[in-house]
C-alpha cells in the first residue's frame, strides 16, 4: 500500500449528493484545494495543513484521514453508511405506517 494511502475510505457526499470515497491523503488535499474560499474555515485549514504534512511524509496518513474526516462531519458531507440506508428501507418497505 502506498504510503498516503488511507486504511479506510472517508465517504463523502459530491455534487449532487452522490457518495464518494477519499482513498488517500492527495484525493483529500485535492478536495480541499477545491473547497470554495468563502466557505474555508478553521477545520479547513487544519485539514489541508495535515494533508500538506503527511504528503510530505511529515505526519502519518491516517493522522490526515482523521482530521478531513472531522473537517467534512463539520460540513456535513459525510455519507450515510449503506447498511443504514438498507436498513431504513426495508423498515419502511415491511411497514406501511413509516413514511
């Protein structure tokens, strides 16, 4: 495995809510390169600097992971986990009362 490569995928929402998956360190500073600049705040900065660093191999990959993954809970882009998804439809498809 590639050094900035992350354990796990940090799934998030793009475009039009269609879910995505920030495999590693560079697709996460590539994300927050992108971010709008009126919407960059402090978790942003944060995260990008930590990107930055473990590009350089200064920090370790998963310490980046950590820090963009609180900085898209923040912005509310993480995606819903699929199982959470399924679960909910198939409550609503065996009761008739949940809408």
């Amino acid at each position: 495995m590639k050094p900035d490569m992350f354990k796990e995928p940090v799934s998030i929402l793009m475009g039009l809510g269609f879910p995505a998956e920030v495999r590693s360190t560079m697709d996460a500073y590539r994300y927050l390169v992108e971010w709008p600049a009126a919407r960059r705040d402090d978790a942003h900065s944060v995260a990008l600097k930590a990107c930055g660093a473990a590009l350089r191999g200064e920090i370790e990959a998963e310490t980046a992971r950590g820090l963009f993954a609180a900085f898209a809970e923040k912005h509310d882009l993480l995606a819903p986990e699929t199982n959470v998804i399924v679960a909910s439809r198939v409550r609503r498809d065996r009761d008739p009362r949940v809408h």
